[in-house]
C-alpha cells in the first residue's frame, strides 16, 4: 500500500493568504525606503520653498498630502487639503513651468490604507466561502479544490493484487468472476444480455480480507482501484462529503473501466434519522449523495462500486436496494482448511524450515481471520530474523502464535516465589478438570511465565476441530474447568486472590447465555430471555432488552449462582481428589514453566509412583522445591 497516489491538495485559501501578507510586507519595506528620503515640513515652510522657487515638481494627492520635489532633488511632503482644489494655486505654479502631477491616494499610506480596505474583504470572502461550501456542497468555489476527494489509485500496475493472493474463500471469488469479466469488457458483456451488479456489499468480521478481495478484482481484472474509507466523508464542514462522493464518482467515470470501493460503509452508511440533533447532518447528505451517484450511473460505463463494513445491521436500507448494493457477499471468519490455505499463501517466498507442518499451524491457530495469519507469519520471521537463523522454525510458529493471543513472554517480569507458587496451581487446576472432563477440549500447553498485560500464566485448551456448535455438556464442563484455577488456589493456600477474576466472568458470562438463551436451565425452560440489540458478531458484548418481569429476573439469578456454585463444588471436588497428583505436577510445571499438551496427558495417564519417579529424576527439578505446597 506503499505508493498510493493521494489526490488531494489543501485548502486553496491557505496559500492565498500567505502570498498576500508576503506581499504586503514587501510593499511596506519599499514604501519605507523611499520615505526615509522625504522630508516631512509644515505648511508654512511648504508654502516658503514654493514662493521662493526651490521646486521644481510638486505631487498633489486627492487625500490632501502635497510632496515637492526641491530642485537639488530633495522630497518633501506635508499635509495641505486646502492645495488640493485650489486651481487658480496651482495654475500660478503650472505659469512659473512646475511640473504638476495629481495622484488618487496617498503615497505615504497607501498600505494602511490598503489594510483598512483589503483586509476586511478577506476576512469576509474566507467565510463567505465556507458558507458557500456549507449550502452548495462546494461547487460554488470556482478551482478551489479543498473538496476535492481525497481517493487513493491504486496503480494497479504496481502494487497488483490478483485471485492468487487471496485463499480459502473460493465460493466468494467464483461469484466476484463475473465481475471481473465485466471489467475486462464493460461493452461485451452487456451486448449479451448478461446484468451485473452495481454495488456488490462485503461483509465480515474485521480481518478477514474484504479490502484485499475487492482489490484482488481490480487487480484480476487490471482495471484502477479507486479507494476510500467510509470515515474520509464524514468532514468537518457540511457538505464536504457530498462533494467528495460526487468527485470519487466523476473521477472513475473518467477513467472506466475502473472499480470504486468504499472501506467503513458503515461510517456513512448508517440508517438515516438515528442520529442526535435532527435529520439535516453532515453524514446524511453524504449518504444521500452516495445514493444519488449509485442511481446515477448506468452499468455500462463500466463502474463497479464495491463497499466493506462489519456492521451490515446498522445500515440504511436504502443502500441495499436493488440497483444500490444489490448484491451482498459474507465473508466469514475462515475455517481450518481455509487457515490452511491463506497460511500457505503467506508462507509463499518465506524461508521456512523442512518440518513445518501447515496443518498442524493452521489447527493451533482457531479463531484467527487473514490479517492474524498475516501478523503470525510476520511474527514468526522477525523472531527467526532475530535469532539470525536461516529458516524460520516450529517453535517462531509457536512463539508468533501464542503472542498473538496473549502477547508477548515476558520473562523479566517479576514475580514473587509465593505469586509464581499460586499461579502454578491455578493453571493446574484448569488443566486437570480439563484433562479429567470428558467434554472439554484437550490441553495444548500450561505456561507460568508471564505474558501481555495481565496473564500471569495460562492454560491453552484447543478445539480438535472447528465448532459450530456446542453441546450442554460441553458447556457445562467448560464452566468446571474455567473455576478450576480458583478451585485449586483454594484447596492449596486457602486464601483467594485476584488471579482468577476473568475466568469467573467468562464462567458467569457462560452460564447466563446457557439459562437466558439456551433454554439449558430446567427451571427457567427453554425461553430465550431478553432482546437482542446490536452488535451481531459473537465475541462481542452483547446488549439485551429486558423484556421479562422483576420476578424472572430474581428467578434467573439465582439460578445463575446456584449453577456456579455448585460447578465450582464440582471442581474443588474433583482437585482434591487429585490432590497428590496436583502437588507432584506443581513442583514440575513450577521448575519448568511450561509443559506442553503431550506431556501433560502423559502425565496424567502415569501412576502417582510413576509421576514420582518421573518428577524427581529430571534434572531442571530443584528438590528443595518440594516444599512448594506447604507455602
Ligand atoms: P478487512 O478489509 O476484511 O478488514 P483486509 O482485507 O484488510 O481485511 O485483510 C488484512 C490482511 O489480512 C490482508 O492484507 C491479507 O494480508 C490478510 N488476509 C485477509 N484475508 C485473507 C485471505 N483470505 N487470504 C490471504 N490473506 C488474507
Ligand atoms: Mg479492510
Ligand atoms: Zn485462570
């Protein structure tokens, strides 16, 4: 994205300005030079050197200033109204063969003068313009081009992006083919019948490649790419967005075939009237001027105009009518074999190490969208460059990974032995009820070395496949194992600390979406309580409506509590059952930092003797360490 073309230029009343104050200063040092050779005098002495034939010019100015020249080339200049009119005066002087010259201002002031009257007419035609700007949308300003859109070109001839550079999702380019066919040939394509859309809408969560697709058609189809997000319209003055649209669209128009896409529809695209402060704003009359160029063209000019939003709930409706954004594409977060694909696109031309498996990254990575896979990648060889080696290894991969999710290790970070003791517990304890569970998904590493800003540790459990959906079971031992990390530092240290406050707010979260709208809870029956307002992708917060009475609100709380409580009697039971167990894995996870997933299971699967003997004979373990429970 490096060489855009920016098409924009600045306010053109700026430069006015500064030429104009440049040249007054010039004009005031000139018309000081010239004064620091003119004498000013009374009227008296003016009226002596004239009677006794010392001048030999004299310069009457309307504004009553007299300047005469002496004949041994001296100015000199006084302030004489009575002169200016005074004919037979001056007719005497013209007799005695004095050259007369009668001038309009005043020399000596002309440049305060030239303020008093200028300025004012400055101050006034700068607001002027921008009241201009505020009714006409800025067609008023002849050659201004503060309006002008401030569209990116792509050249598509340099930075050229095509089909190749975008994977996992071919449904969607199968479908955006006919586009690009289009382009190629606006006039063929339609002697044929063939109708295309005008404005095809993308949308999908963030990252997940809508401007890299849109800009993969242009590219495809060789044609300029016309970019522009959603909140460049929306401008301080009223009006400027319209002007913009109507620019963005003259400009692709002149050079069709040629795709127009609009980033953050959204930041325009809102449903009209939803906004505070009446109707008539900024981003209406962007939004209906947006609509009007859509009506405007027909789509044999060979225009093509593409949009991106992740909120394609909040707008106007009126863009998505037939003729408008009449095509709508849905790109989702990718799937494994989809993560497979974009990993292999990005590992293109990368140095990588023999043993890279790409099933296997794509399997670690649930979750991500193209641009984390693209940041991973990123990662992975920064880190590989940093270590100096030759290919980036499985373990850059895991490092990227992990620091995409939680940010990145710090093993500087301080922690107290009593902190380090507790939050080895607390990830054990997820892990065991995570192994022991049988519907949780499988540990794939325990860590106690810090990481971001608030992970003291944490447990990594990953789907073996993706899922779209999950059972009660599942949900309800993923609750257990998520108050397992509480459950452990209370059996251990009887005492409670602050560590485990996101896993009981990711528990509760669980649990009132499983009795709200799950309909999981016997007691309150299958009833999907309150509305939904708002965001509609998963992961976000989600605001609700109440629309049930005070009494099934006591009734869901305190099933609510009740449902915790007794998934956390559930997880203590578990752990202490397992107590021994949980000991010896402690003073191995708190020597190592880390254990991965295999091991762990390995573990799991031993005999307490077995474990024993396991745990004491590896060499990083510090025997004295054996005291770690009783802390
Ligand atoms: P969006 O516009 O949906 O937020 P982008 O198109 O800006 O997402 O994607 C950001 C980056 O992520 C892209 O530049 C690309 O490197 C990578 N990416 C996203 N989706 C894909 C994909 N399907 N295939 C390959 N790379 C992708
Ligand atoms: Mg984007
Ligand atoms: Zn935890």
């Amino acid at each position: 994205m490096a060489d855009n073309k920016k098409q924009r230029s600045g306010s053109f009343l700026g430069p006015i300005l500064i030429y104009f104050f440049l040249a007054l200063l010039i004009f005031i040092s000139i018309s000081q030079l010239n004064r620091t050779n003119v004498l000013e005098i009374n009227y008296t002495d003016l009226m002596n050197l004239i009677n006794n034939d010392f001048i030999i010019s004299i310069q009457i100015d309307v504004s009553g200033l007299v300047q005469v020249k002496a004949k041994n080339g001296q100015l000199f200049q006084c302030y004489a109204p009575t002169l200016v009119f005074d004919q037979t005066f001056v007719r005497a002087l013209a007799n005695d063969g004095i050259k007369i010259e009668y001038t309009k201002s005043s020399a000596g002031s002309w440049w305060i003068t030239l303020l008093i009257y200028v300025l004012p007419i400055v101050i006034l035609m700068f607001f002027w313009f921008s009241m201009l700007k505020r009714t006409t949308g800025g067609e008023g300003i002849p050659g201004g081009n503060y309006r002008k859109s401030p569209a990116k070109k792509y050249d598509a001839k340099k930075t050229r992006v095509t089909f190749k550079d975008v994977a996992g999702i071919d449904e969607i380019k199968d479908e955006l083919m006919d586009i690009v066919n289009f382009l190629k040939d606006p006039k063929g394509f339609s002697a044929l019948g063939a109708r295309i859309p005008k404005g095809i809408l993308l949308a999908g969560p963030p990252g997940t490649g809508k401007t890299l697709i849109a800009r993969a058609v242009a590219g495809e189809a060789n044609v300029p790419f016309y970019f522009m997000s959603g909140s460049d319209f929306v401008e301080l003055f009223v009006g400027v967005g319209a002007a913009r649209v109507r620019d963005l669209f003259r400009e692709a128009k002149a050079n069709s075939p040629a795709i127009i896409f609009i980033d953050e529809l959204d930041a325009v695209g809102r449903q009209r009237g939803a906004g505070l402060g009446g109707g008539h704003d900024e981003r209406e009359q962007t939004l209906n001027a947006l609509l009007v160029e859509m009506d405007g063209f027909d789509p044999r000019e060979g225009i093509v105009v593409m949009a991106a939003t992740n909120r394609p709930d909040v707008l106007d409706k009126a863009l998505l009518r037939p003729g408008r954004f009449d095509k709508k594409i849905y790109i989702d977060v990718p799937d494994l074999k989809a993560r497979e694909e974009i990993i292999k696109v990005h590992l293109r031309g990368k140095r990588i190490a023999p043993d890279i498996d790409v099933k296997s990254l794509a399997r670690s990575t649930p979750g991500f969208v193209g641009a984390d896979i693209e940041n991973m990648v990123n990662e992975a060889a920064l880190l590989a460059a940093r270590e100096n080696r030759d290919f980036i290894t499985n373990e850059d991969f895991q490092e990227a990974i992990e620091r995409i999710i939680v940010g990145p290790a710090r093993k500087s970070r301080k922690i107290s032995e009593k902190e380090r003791k507790i939050v080895t517990y607390h990830e054990l304890g997820h892990a065991i009820l995570g192994y022991l569970l049988p519907y949780t998904y499988p540990v794939h590493k325990i860590t106690i070395i810090p990481r971001g800003q608030a992970a003291l540790g944490y447990t990594m459990q990953l789907p073996t496949e993706d899922r779209f959906l999950i059972t009660e079971p599942e949900l309800k031992d993923q609750i257990v194992s998520l108050l397992g990390g509480r459950a452990a530092e209370e059996i251990v240290f009887n005492e409670i600390t602050t560590g485990a406050s996101n896993d009981l707010k990711r528990a509760t979260e669980l649990v009132r979406e499983m009795v709200t709208q799950l309909g999981m809870s016997e007691k309150i029956g299958p009833i999907a309580w309150g509305e939904e307002v708002g965001e509609i992708f998963l992961g976000r917060e989600l605001t609700r409506m109440k629309n049930f009475s005070q009494k099934t609100a006591q009734e869901i709380d305190s099933e609510i509590k009740s449902y915790i409580l007794s998934s956390y009697e559930k997880a203590k039971k578990i752990l202490s059952n397992n107590r021994e167990r949980m000991d010896l894995l402690a003073i191995y996870l708190y020597n190592k930092e880390e254990i991965s997933g295999k091991e762990f299971s390995e573990m799991m699967e031993m005999s307490l003797e077995e474990l024993k003997v396991y745990v004491m004979n590896d060499e990083e373990v510090n025997v004295k360490s054996l005291t770690i429970s009783y802390a």
